[in-house]
C-alpha cells in the first residue's frame, strides 16, 4: 500500500466494520433478552391469573353451600360468584392465547393445546355445580339435600382440582425455565462478548502496527526535523523511503530547507549592506541634528541680546525723560512745557519696552522657561491694554477695534502681563490674516456657574473666519500667514497652554452673525468677598506702610 489514503481508509473501515459488528451483537442480545424476559413476565402474569381463578372458585363453593344451607338466599349472591368464575376463566384464556396461541413456534402451539384442556374441565366443573346446584335446591329434605351437596362439592374439588393444579404446575415451570434460560443467556452473552473483545482488540492491534505505529514515526521525524531546521539547522535532511504523501511531504521539507539556507545567506549579505546604510544615515541624522541645535540655540541666542540690547537704551531713555520733567517743574525760570512732548516720548518708549518684553518672554516660552506672577488684577484694565497696544496698528489697516467692558468689571487672579500679549496676539491674528476685515470687537461678560462667576473674554471679527478645522491651530508656532507678514509668532499653542495655567479654557469659533471668527477665553473670576478681603488687606498694608 503505497498511499496514506489507503490505509487510513482501510483504517477507518476496520473500525466501523468493528463498530457495526458490535451494535448487531448487542441488538441481537438484547432481542434475545427481551424474549426471555417477555417469556417469564407472561408465565407469571397467567400463573397470578391462575391463583385469582383458584380464589374465586372457592368463592363460588362457599356461595353454592350457602345458597342451599339458607333457601330464603337471595340467587344474586350465587350469580355474582359465578360471573366472576367466568370472568377469571376469560383471563386465563385470554392470556394463555395471546402468549402461545399467536406466536410462531411450534412449542408454544403444543403448550397451548395442553393448557386448554385443563382449563375446559374446569368450565365444565363451573357448568355442572351450577347445574347440581339447581336441583340440589329442589330437594325438600335436608338431609337429601345436605347429602347431594356435598357429593356435588366432592365431584366439583375433582373436576377443578388436578386442572388447576396441573396449569399451576406448568406456570410455575415456566418461570424455572425462563430464569435458567436468562442464566444461560447471560453466560453466552459474557462469552461472546469476551471474544468480540479479543477480535477487536487483536485486529485493532494489528492496524495499529501496520498503519498508525510507522505512520505516527515518521510524522514524528518530520516533526523533529521541523523543530531543527526552525532552530537555525538549515543543514537538515530527511531520507524519502516511501513515494507516498508523507514521501512527499519529507521531500518538500528537504527543498524548504535547501531554499531557507540560500536565502539566509542572502538575507545576511543584505543585513550587512543595510547596517552599512543606516550607520550612514544615521550619521547624516546626527550632523542634521547638529546643524538643527545650532540654529535653534543661534535663534534664541538672537532673541535674548536684542531684548537686552533694546531694553538697556530704552530703560536709560525711560530715566532721562523722568529727569527731565522734574527739573523742568523744579526750575524757578519760566519753564518751557515739554510735558505733552514727554508724555509721548514716554508712551511711545513704554510701548517699545512692553515689545521687547514680549520678545524675550517668548523666547523664553521657547526654551520651557515661562514664569506666571499672578495676582488681582482688573480684566478690563487688561483688555484696556491690549486694545491700546493693539491700536495703532488696527488704524494702519483702517479697522475698527472696539472694547466692550460689560456691566461691570470682574476682578481675576492672572498674570496680566502675560494675559494682555495673548488678548493682543489674538487682535494681531485676526488683523493679519483676516482677509476683508472691517471690525474687531473684543468683549467682556460674566457667566454663573455652580462651581462660581466666570469671566468670559470674547474677540470677533468680520472676517472669513479659520480655515478647517480649528482644533489644528493650537498647534505649536503654527501659523497661516502670508509672505511678508509680522508677528511674534506666539501661535495658537502658547496661548492655550498660558490660558490652561491660569485654570481657564480657549476655543475657536464662527460669529454669530455667521461671518467672521470667534476666539472665546474662559477665566475663573474672584467672587465679591475675595476681592473685598484682597482689598482691605491691602489698605491695611498701606496704612502699616
């Protein structure tokens, strides 16, 4: 047998030839069982049919004495006794015909001819008392009478007697025989049993030794050939000695091993090429990188000496301008009044130095070192501010920038240097990038919460709105400016991380007019209490001063 499906299936049809084998066995043991059993439950059921007949002809004896001992007897009594008799005699006939009269071997049709005489004489026993019984009773002398009986009992004990007891007799050697039939049965079944056991087993043996042993060895060495070859010993061979499947099984095992040892040595030839190459790039990546730090550090080292080389002069400017107005009040000649001139002057140099602060703070925020010095300050002082600061350059490009206080002024704890550059960069934002835009309007309201007052600080304008989706804006130093527009740079990113510190929220929106956009700030306020204890500390503190 040169295939693996031969023998399986010689494998398969060995077992359920077995199988088949052994459900014929037991079908045809249980038959025979049922057949014994079916045969012993029938002779006790007609010997309990047989006792209940003996029963009640006795009861029919007792009645027929008493009917003639008392002639004033109702007959009824008699004709109840005598329908049971017949009744009981109905049964008996019934069961010993249904059990041997119907049934197709020869024994049974012999049993039932000997079981129907016997119990004809006992009908015909029935017959005569009752008929002895009729002329017993005619008899007007007692003693006639009481003699007549009594023969007539003898000769019905006579008739029923023998019968009875030979039907009795055969009953009950039916059941004998029934329970030793069971026993043989038994002892034959365990017999066949014992060596349909041994057949299977020697058989099953036999397939086991000619198909599953060799078949489950040298699956077994493929798989130990499998296991090594996984483990890096592409060297592996296996012997074909079958040109069956698990020949060719061996044989394609064999070509997978020949063609992964060709291609691990490919694949090694290609390893070392790509090492060479990333240590290449990856030296490029590193002198990039190199390059990278230096222009960052070059740019930050930019920011930090122009915020300090502008902010020295202008402090000087800032001193001397202080100077001169108090010594042009103190001199006691006529004094020109260079005052408005140095008020502008000093405007105009605050103005210069709240820049230059505003550069070095955000080269600060780039390099990680941001500082809040928080404290009670006035939103609409802040926003008062960043609208000034903001003003010039909203004129320049003839836009409209307005401030709405609100009702009233809600006091904050903020940075207020630092939340004016946000409220600022935002006005400077939309005034560099709306396309078309005619107004600005920053905004304060007051919102109540269960958690407290919050203060909310809105910017809108007219303009197009944000492009897409504004969620990317908050990206770091992200910006949409055109070519040749100015700016800090501060970005949306800056500002959400300085609005996040001082436990607010920004969000990104359209106006609700439907055109324009609209940034809104969402700041905790100080309830009225906090602020009025602020406040009375610090005039205590005033006063102490």
């Amino acid at each position: 047998m040169r295939s693996l499906k031969v023998r399986f299936a010689l494998l398969l049809g060995g077992t359920a030839l077995l199988a088949l084998l052994a459900a014929a066995g037991v079908l045809w043991s249980i038959r025979l069982t049922e057949n014994v059993i079916e045969r012993t439950l029938a002779a006790q059921h007609r010997l309990e049919l047989l006792t209940e007949l003996s029963g009640r002809l006795a009861q029919y004896g007792f009645a027929a004495i008493d009917s003639i001992s008392n002639p004033d007897a109702p007959p009824e009594a008699l004709s109840v006794t005598r329908d049971r008799v017949d009744e009981a005699l109905n049964h008996v006939d019934d069961a010993i015909g249904s059990g041997m009269a119907t049934s197709g071997d020869a024994e049974d049709r012999i049993r039932y001819v000997a079981r129907t005489r016997p119990l004809a004489n006992v009908r015909a026993a029935r017959a005569m008392l009752d008929r002895q019984v009729t002329l017993v009773r005619r008899e007007s002398d007692p003693e006639r009478r009481k003699t007549a009986m009594q023969g007539a009992l003898n000769a019905f004990g006579a008739m029923t007697g023998p019968p009875l007891s030979l039907l009795i007799e055969a009953e009950r050697r039916g059941m004998i025989a029934g329970s030793e039939a069971a026993h043989t049965l038994s002892q034959r079944l365990t017999v066949a049993s014992l060596a349909a056991a041994a057949l299977a087993l020697a058989f099953l043996l036999v397939l086991y030794r000619s198909v599953t042993r060799p078949t489950l060895a040298r699956i077994e060495e493929v798989r130990r050939a499998a296991g090594a070859i996984g483990s890096g010993a592409l060297d592996t061979r296996l012997s074909v000695e079958t040109r069956d499947e698990l020949g060719l099984l061996v044989a394609n095992v064999n070509r997978m091993a020949a063609r992964l040892a060709r291609r691990e040595g490919r694949l090694a030839a290609d390893r070392a090429a790509l090492e060479d190459t990333v240590e290449a790039r990856t030296a490029d990546l590193r002198a990039a990188n190199e390059r990278l730090e230096m222009v960052d550090r070059s740019r930050r080292r930019f920011f930090a000496d122009v915020s300090h080389e502008l902010r020295t002069p202008l402090t000087v400017i800032l001193g001397e301008c202080d100077l001169a107005q108090r010594t042009a009040e103190r001199s006691g000649g006529r004094p020109v009044d260079h005052g408005p001139v140095f008020a502008t002057i000093r405007k105009r140099a605050q103005r210069l130095k709240r820049r230059v602060e505003d550069l070095l703070r955000v080269a600060r925020s780039e390099s990680g070192q941001i500082e809040l010095d928080r404290r009670t300050v006035s939103t609409v002082a802040v926003l008062g501010d960043a609208v000034d600061g903001a003003g010039s350059e909203a004129a320049r490009r003839r836009v409209a920038l307005e401030l709405e206080p609100g009702q009233r002024d809600i006091e904050i704890n903020a940075d207020p240097e630092w939340l004016r550059q946000v409220i600022e960069s935002l006005i400077d934002n939309a005034l560099r990038h709306a396309t078309g835009l005619t107004r600005i309007v920053v905004s304060l309201s007051e919102r109540q919460t269960p958690q407290g007052s919050r203060a909310i600080i809105t910017i809108e304008d007219d303009g197009p709105g944000f492009p897409g989706d504004g969620e990317a804006l908050f990206e770091r130093f992200r910006r949409e400016a055109r070519a040749g527009e100015t700016g800090f740079g501060i970005g949306l990113a800056l500002a959400r991380w300085v609005v996040d510190r001082h436990d607010g929220a920004i969000s990104l929106g359209s106006a609700e007019q439907g055109r324009g956009a609209r940034v809104v700030i969402d700041l905790p306020a100080l309830d009225d209490a906090a602020v009025t204890e602020r406040n009375g500390a610090g005039q205590e503190r005033i006063g102490a001063a």
